[in-house]
C-alpha cells in the first residue's frame, strides 16, 4: 500500500521506532498518536479525550495549552531563534534564566551549566565531577553511588546511575565505578517489625559499609532523586535523608540532587530538596523548568563543584564539553516564563491546596483486593497492584498486572503510567478537583476489571 492510503498510526508502525517500546508489537499496530492538548487533556488522531494523569512523562506542569508558553517562544523566534554558548559567547535569556535559577535555588549554588536533557545534565554531572577529580590530583576518585530503582536517564555515563534493570539489559550498562545501594522502599524492603526511622538506619549503615570497602577516596558523589519516580514513586522513608547526608559529609562525598522529576512545585514545594531538607552540592533540573514545552534541562553546582573545575579549565584553556542545543534561546526563554507564571500563579501553593484529593482519594482504595500500597506526596503517587497482599506479589509475570490496568485505564479516558506493577500519577500541576475526581472515578472502574 502506498503512504497516503495509510493512517498515520499505520505510517508509524512503518516508520518509526519508538524508546521504551517493544518494536515487534508496534510493527503491528502502531501506537496511540496524540493530536491537539488542552488543559490537562490530550486528544489522539479519533478525537477520543484523555486525561493526561501523567503530564507527559512527569513533566507538562502547566497543561496542554498554555499560551503565554507559545507567546515567548514565538517572541524568541522572531528576535533570536538560535545562539550557543560556546567560548565566551552566549544570549540574554540564558543569563536570565542562569541568574533566576541561582536566586531560587533552596541552597547556595554558584553557577548553571545548561543541557538539553536530564540525562545529558546527569551525563554531564558525571564527566564534569571526573574533571574535577582529576583537577584535585584526586585521580582515584571516580566512582558513583546510585540507588536500585533510581532512575538519572539512559545515555552511557546516565544509564550507569540509574538503577533500574530494564534500562541496563542487553546494553551492557552499568559501567564498571557506577555502584547501587538498596532501595528506600519501606513497605517492600523493611523486615518484618522494621520501623521507618531502623528501615532508613539500615540503609545509613549500608551505604557507609559500602564507602569503606570502596575506599572513600574512590567515591566521586552519591546521586539520588528526592522522590524517586520512573522507579515507581517511592518516597523516602523518615529520616532518610538526614541520615544518608551525614554519611556522605562524614567522608566528604558530594551530594547530587536530581531534581528532574521533583523540581517545580511537584512535591509541594519548589524543589523536592525542601521538602526532605536535602542540602546537594549539584542539582540537576528538567522537565518542569520549561513544562516540557522546549527541552532544556540545568546543572546548578556550588563552589566546592565549580572552583577546581574552573581551575582546570584555565589550566587547559578550555572546558571542553557542550551541546549546540546547550541553553537554546528558545528553550530558555519558555523556561523563564514558565517560572514568573509558577510565582504569579502561586501554582506550588495550588499543588498544596489540591493534593490531599489525589492523595486521599487514591488511599481509599487502598481495601481493594488488587491493591498493595498507595504512595506518594504533593501530584506525585503510585499504587501498586498485588494479587497476594501478605505476600506482597502478584501470580502473573512482573509487570503484566499493572500493564493490563493501565491499558484498561487509558480505555476509560485516563493516562497513567505502570512502572512494573505499579500504576503512576503525576497529572499537570493544574489539575482540579473534578479532574482528580475523574482519575478516581476511571481507577477504581479500571481495577475492577483488571481483577
Ligand atoms: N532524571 C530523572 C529523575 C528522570 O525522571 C528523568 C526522566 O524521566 C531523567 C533524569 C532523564 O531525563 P530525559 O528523559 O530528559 O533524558
């Protein structure tokens, strides 16, 4: 058959090759094509509305149509559309947005390095933090804590971070020095009697166990997401944190935030870093900064980062490492006012005010025979489907039981995203009541039939 006879869905089994998909099952029927967004919904090629109750991939804080969004990125066209930053040369609207990110930074930070991505941010943390090293004549100090489930994006140095077996199988990831502590998922890896404050102890005692018989001065920096999400949302247990940091300071260990999924109000707070009290060296921001309207993604370092770096650089002549897309006018522009319209709208105080309705209204199901646990904080939460409750684990293959939920809940009008068996919800910043009532709604119909 030729193109113009073929639906777009069916140009797409023919054309495309999409991530995180099984290629065979799409050579078959193509995928779901999203035509037009607005607000929190997104409409596919047959006009059928869907709740995006993922905001994307976590990251559409502002909803589907935002037009002030559309307006600065067609002012930026019209004034600059293009310019790099490469030797000394550089735009307003990444100085702007440098100097806008450093004022709002929950700790000091000193500079902002900008990618494109947030796995070219983490990919860069790790090449800049070997920089670093090696510019202190520490040159043993290369290796990286990451944490089983974290997930820091695919690309060779960031795939090595993340901790999550499916972006690691057949790609020959993690590279050797890329090391991985447990997860802090209480209600899967506690024993049994194991309160939070002994579960988050435990974990402490595991990861400076690990230092010793790594050396100290091996270890480059810990990474970790305040929240974990592509892992399944899995927020820390109580005094986590507190107590990883102290190890971490204990042996001068530099600590990564990476704010990629928890930045911008999706906790509750502007950075997911106040809302555990997480004092990082480096945080790594994407995502939200532009509500995924442009990719950008920035790198905020402290002092302690960027002095031997810079120190280095003059040694050289040069950093040498950017991207031509780095810090884009455009993208940067659109990250800018997608800022002022977060303060102007007081859109984390919103996030406060509305999260006790997914939250609550999503623990209400927490009696359902298929449910395990409900989790989460702030627009970010999980549930996770089980067929055995004591036993914590479902009959079917891993994954199959919240595949099929999720299939059933995109039937019902309702994105979600499974992560193994557990179902994710991450909706636009924007959300309202009757829209979280309508997620509810589909949920509990979709578990029903999943049963
Ligand atoms: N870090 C975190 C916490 C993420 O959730 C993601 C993506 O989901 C990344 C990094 C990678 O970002 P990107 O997909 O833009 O490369």
């Amino acid at each position: 058959m030729s193109d113009d006879q073929l639906s777009a869905e069916q140009r797409d089994a023919r054309y495309v090759m999409h991530p995180l998909t099984d290629a065979r099952a799409n050579l078959q029927s193509g995928s779901l094509l999203m035509e037009r967004g607005e607000g929190v919904y997104v409409f596919d090629n047959a006009g059928n509305r869907y709740i995006e109750a993922m905001a994307g991939l976590w990251s559409v804080g502002l909803g589907f149509s935002e037009q002030r969004l559309v307006d600065a990125a067609i002012k930026q066209l019209n004034r600059l559309p293009y310019y790099h930053a490469f030797s000394q040369k550089g735009h307003n609207p990444m100085v702007d947005l440098a100097e806008k990110l450093v004022g709002m930074a929950p700790v000091p930070m000193s500079k902002v390095f900008f990618t494109n991505s947030g796995s070219e941010a983490n990919d860069t943390v790790v090449k800049m933090l070997w920089y670093r090293s090696n510019a202190l004549g520490e040159t043993q100090r290369k290796k990286f804590i990451g944490r089983k489930k974290g997930y820091h994006g695919i690309t060779v140095a960031s795939g090595s971070l993340t901790g999550l077996p499916v972006n690691h199988r057949s790609f020959d990831l993690p590279l050797p020095g890329f090391l991985h502590v447990s997860t802090p998922h209480h209600w899967r890896e506690a024993q049994p009697g194991e309160g939070e404050e002994a579960f988050a102890t435990r974990l402490a005692t595991e990861l400076e166990e690990l230092i010793l018989k790594e050396g100290p001065e091996t270890i480059a920096a810990f990474i970790g997401e305040p929240v974990m999400g592509a892992g399944g949302v899995i927020a820390p247990p109580a005094t986590y944190w507190e107590k990883i940091q102290a190890v971490l300071s204990k042996y001068g260990i530099l600590l990564i935030a990476d704010e990629v999924i928890c930045g911008f109000g999706r906790t509750g707070n502007m950075f997911g870093c106040e809302t555990f009290g997480i004092k990082p060296d480096i945080m790594v921001l994407s995502k939200q900064l532009s509500s995924s309207y442009q990719p950008i993604s920035a790198i905020l370092l402290n002092e302690r980062v960027f002095e031997p770096i810079a120190d280095e650089t003059h040694t050289i002549g040069t950093f040498g490492h950017g991207f031509t897309g780095g810090g884009h006018p455009v993208a940067a522009a659109v990250a800018l006012e997608n800022l002022n319209i977060l303060e102007e709208r007081n859109i984390v105080g919103h996030v406060r005010d509305i999260a006790p309705a997914l939250q609550e209204g999503l623990r209400t199901l927490s009696d359902h025979p298929l449910v395990g646990e409900v989790r989460g904080l702030g627009l970010i939460a999980a549930v996770e489907l089980v067929t055995d409750k004591g036993a914590k684990s479902s009959r079917h293959p891993a994954g199959a039981l919240g595949k099929r939920a999720a299939a059933i809940l995109q039937n019902k009008g309702v994105i979600s995203r499974a992560a193994g068996d557990a179902l994710t919800f991450c909706p636009p910043m924007i959300v309202e009541k009757d829209q979280i009532d309508a997620i509810l709604t589909a949920l509990h119909s979709a578990l029903d039939e999943t049963a």
